[in-house]
C-alpha cells in the first residue's frame, strides 16, 4: 500500500524539553494527525536543573525524558543542540549556523518557538535566534523563506497581561487535552516546575478555547 503523502515539515525548537509540550502539544498532535512531519528541536538539555547531581547524569536523565515525549507525540526526530543553561549566546555564530543548518535541510513549512517577551533568558534567546537565523539564509533559499511560516508560544506569560501587537491564532486541542496533560507525566525530573505551570496551562486553554467557541485552545502569535 502507498505511503500516505506528507504535507511537509514542522520544526519546533523550545529552549528545554517540556517548554514545547506546555506552549504546542496539543498543535504538535494536531500538525501529525494532519499529515505533517514534527521535528522536535531542544535547545538545552538543562544539566543544571539540579545542581546537587552531576550535570551528565542530569543530561541523560532529561534527553531520555525527551524522547519518550517525543515517541508519545508522534514527532519524526528529536534533535538536541546541548547548549548550556543561561549561555545561549556565547556562541552565537556557531549557533545560527547550526540552526541555519537545520532550516535548510528540513525546508519547514511552519516553525514554531518561544515568544520574544517570554521572562525566561534561554526562552527569549530561543526566539531571538530563530528569527535571526531565518533573516540571514541567502538568496537561494529564498523560495524557503517565502513560503515559511513562523509561530511563537508562551510559557511563563501565563495570560500575556502586557499585551502583543501580533497577529493571533487559534488552535482547537480539545480532542487531543487530555494527551498532551498526559505527556508532564513523562518528565519525572521536573514534577515541581510542572506542577507549578498546570494551573496556568488549564486557564490558557480555556481562555484561547472561549475565543473560537470550543473546550480548549492553544494560541499562537504569528511572527512572520
């Protein structure tokens, strides 16, 4: 039997590896339901969310996390850049290259990442260099850039109280809620920081949900 043709490529690149289930989960199921191919991209593997055990074993720990999510949320590949806590930029030139690297390989139709507001450094350095790698691929990947799409999520913005003036888009997750709340159970290493973010991630559901008349809802803010 033929294979079934995909619509393309979505790239999610979140700085640590449940920012993307907690902004995109229920879009990340959504996208590979609808025939696309997810490639979960994490820009830190957080060896320094506890500082009392040995960064490598943390590492581990944590990518292992990642890839059952992964697995669970039907992504194509997970990719781990390995940048270090708070240290984005210290190498910013090779970086962008790498980053630069993977949007020319995978030609994305949509990328999806962090706000730029977002009160966390590594989520606000996260945005900063996706839209700056993407500014900077040449004129032969042109055709790329004019037909990429690329969305922004919250994290630690609960409501967004101060406000963006963004284009706004609202995505039905109801039938898939439940699955992406499932997914936190996977990260055994972060069950505090979780627990502190569920309250919030309920509220936005049903916020965003009650703007398009359905359960729940993700938004999105359309950067370009």
């Amino acid at each position: 039997m033929a294979s079934k043709k995909t619509k393309g490529n979505v790239l999610i690149f979140s700085a640590h590896s449940d920012d993307q289930v907690i902004g995109a989960g229920g879009a990340m199921f959504k996208l590979k339901e609808s025939g696309y191919n997810v490639y979960n991209i994490i820009m830190c593997s957080g060896e320094k969310s506890h500082p009392w055990l040995k960064p490598e074993y943390i590492l581990k720990l944590r990518e292992e996390e990642a890839l059952e999510a992964a697995k669970s949320l039907g992504c194509k590949k997970t990719i781990f850049l390995r940048l270090k806590d708070n240290k984005f930029l210290e190498n910013k030139e090779g970086v962008l290259l790498e980053i630069s690297e993977l949007i020319k390989k995978y030609s994305p139709k949509r990328i999806y990442t962090h706000v730029q507001d977002d009160p966390h450094p590594d989520h606000a350095a996260t945005n900063n260099l996706i839209l700056e790698a993407v500014d900077r691929l040449g004129t032969e990947n042109q055709k790329l850039k004019d037909e990429l799409s690329i969305y922004a999520f919250d994290v630690w913005n609960p409501l967004n109280l101060r406000g963006r003036d963004l284009p706004r888009v609202y995505i039905d997750v109801t039938k898939y809620f439940d699955k992406k709340l499932d997914i936190f159970k996977t990260y055994r290493t972060q069950k505090i920081a979780i627990l502190t973010l569920l309250g919030s991630v309920y509220l936005r559901a049903i916020v965003h949900g009650n703007h398009i008349n359905t359960k729940y809802a993700e938004r999105f803010y359309k950067l370009k």
